[in-house]
C-alpha cells in the first residue's frame, strides 16, 4: 500500500494536519493554487501565510499541479474551505480513483444549496457518502503544528474507514476517536462556529463571563435540536465534535470565529473585519445556511437567528442581545424532541 497521503489546500489546517502525518512517516503532498506558496513550502519548509513560525517537516511537498499531488496516493485529504469544496473536488475529479480513501476535514455547508461537504465530494466524485470519512474536533491548526496533546473524531458510515484513517493520524501527541456518527460530527463542526461568533462578539461588547457561559450553553442546546432534528444522534453533541470543539473555538483567541465576533462587538464592520482577518470565517457563512436551515426544518435558533441579523441585516450586537435576553420564558429541558431523545436510548 502507498505511503502517499495528498492534502488539498495548503492553508493553516492543511498544513497542521500535513505535519501529523508526516510526523507518522507518511510521504505528504499538498495542493496548493499557488506556486509561490509552493515553493516555500519545498524549499524553506515553511507556510508563513498560514502558520507564521511553524517548521515544516521535510516529508511534506507542496505542488500547484493536481495530477501529481494526488497520483499514486493512497489517501487524500481534503481541507478546502466550504465556499470552494465543489471546485475543488471538481479539479481533483479526474484523477480519483475508488480505491482511495477520501477524508475532509471542513466545517461548513455549502450556502447555496445548505448541503454538507460530504453530500458535496460525493456528488462531484459520483461516490457513496458512506465512503467518506470526515475528520473534526477541538484542534487549534497552531497548537498541532507544536504537537500539543490534541484529540480529535473521524466519523464515517463505514466502520473500515473511519479505522483506517484512525490509523493515519494516530499518535503520541494526536489521539483519535471513530464515530459512527458522520451527520451528527458534521452538523456539529459547522454549527458551533455560529456560537462561537457569538461569544466573540459577546467578549467585545465585554459582557463578561456569565454572558458567554450562558451563551455557550444554550447555543450547545440550539445546535442539538436542530442536528437530532435533521437525524443526529444527540450524544454526538456532548462530545468532541460537539461540545469540545464548541469550547475551544469560543473560548480561544486562537480561533477566527472569536476574533471576528469580537471585532464586530467592538462596532467594526463585517466587510473590515473580513479584510482584517485575511482567512475565511466558516462561521459567517454557517450563520448565513442554519438560519435557512432552520427554517426548512421549522425549528427554532434564536441564536444564529440573531446573529444572521448582525451579519446581514444591519442590526446592532446590543439589540440582537436585548432580543434574545427579552424572549418568552422556557424551560430549560427544551432541547429536543422527546420521541427523538428515547430513539436513542431504546
């Protein structure tokens, strides 16, 4: 079996993610549309760009040529954001083989068409989902490229699969889980970028830390009643692919999505802030596709339902909290539908 595993594209998680294969004696060949990132990635082994300061392993190549960065390879791993995960897959098209196995490690949904990215590649390769393993978790791409203790969960309909890919990433510093879950780890990847801008935003409008405990909390139970809604297995959420990526991402200055809500709590606008960061910010699109999202399924997300306001209707931080602060009273055990949560406990 080759030891060939191609990355496409070479930005900050692809690059992290690059290097804990690599650190696994696996030869690493990313894709990149650029030649000039390309030819620092072989020549000075650094990708400053993304991951300023980071040495990069001399097991990992860097081609602008698709064909060659994914001829022979026996994995390919696909980090492209949302907004490009259909031209992306399209290029790779081609040259994809069934015999590959095929990972993405994207958190987002294609906004025009509110799909997946796993319904995505596997519309453009004419594959089965179930062949797909997505790969998610609390995993800052600056902190995996020190090696730092991370754990993640790849998740796939095919139990091969997901152990396969285990296998690849595997090791003493990057521990992984496999899920059965691949809906559920995907829905819940995407949908916490939305709390996540909001604790940011929260954290510039310096609301303090009961604010943000709150928010998280009943964002946890927002993005759970949508996804067993859309067929999740609800314990999905109160794991790494949930909750634990829902905590680093909204607690950490690491994470665009926090540093764009905190920048627009600040009374920036979305356009500088965008500029600002220079990367994309999953989120900002994620917000964009639940609130269509929860529409289509008729289940209430006051949260990303004001923050949509923020983003794209003009509306103030203050007021879109004053809103949510102002709603009629619940109980808290209105998460879910009950028929659904004994579903999964039957």
């Amino acid at each position: 079996m080759s030891k060939k595993v191609a990355v496409l594209v070479a930005g900050s998680w692809g690059t992290a993610l690059a290097s804990v294969l690599a650190a696994n004696e696996l030869d690493v060949v990313m894709w990149t549309r650029s030649e000039e990132q390309a030819t620092e990635i072989n020549t000075q082994h650094t990708n400053t760009r993304y991951l300023p300061g980071a040495e990069l392993s001399p097991r990992i190549r860097a081609t602008s040529d698709m064909e060659a960065a994914v001829a022979d390879a026996a994995a390919v791993l696909i980090v492209a954001p949302s907004s490009a995960m259909r031209a992306v897959t399209h290029q790779f098209k081609p040259f994809y083989t069934p015999d590959m196995l095929i990972i993405h490690a994207t958190k987002g949904f294609e906004t025009e068409s509110l799909k997946r990215m796993s319904t995505v590649i596997s519309e453009e390769l004419e594959c089965e989902e179930g062949q797909i393993v997505v790969l998610s978790g609390p995993s800052h791409a600056e902190e995996v490229v020190k090696r730092c203790p991370t754990t993640v969960v790849v998740a796939s309909l095919d139990k091969t699969s997901a152990e396969a890919v285990q296998g690849l990433f595997m090791n003493a510093y990057f521990r992984v889980y496999t899920n059965r879950d691949m809906l559920g780890v995907e829905l819940a990847g995407a949908f916490k970028n939305i709390i996540a801008l909001g604790a940011g935003m929260s954290d510039g409008l310096q609301f303090g830390d009961n604010a943000k405990a709150a928010l998280l909390t009943r964002g946890l139970a927002e993005i759970t009643r949508i996804g067993v809604e859309m067929g999740a297995n609800p314990l999905t959420f109160s794991g790494l692919a949930g909750i634990g990526d829902l905590v680093v991402t909204a607690t950490s200055q690491h994470s665009r999505n926090w540093r764009a809500g905190s920048m627009l709590g600040q009374g920036q606008k979305l356009d500088d802030v965008l500029q600002s960061m220079g990367m994309v910010v999953e989120g900002i699109r994620t917000t964009q596709a639940a609130y269509f999202i929860s529409q289509k399924y008729g289940v209430q997300m006051p949260i990303a339902d004001q923050l949509y306001h923020v983003l794209f209707q003009n509306r103030q931080p203050r007021d879109a909290v004053e809103a949510l602060m102002g709603r009629d009273p619940k109980t808290e055990m209105e998460v879910m539908k009950l028929e659904t949560w004994e579903q999964w406990h039957s």
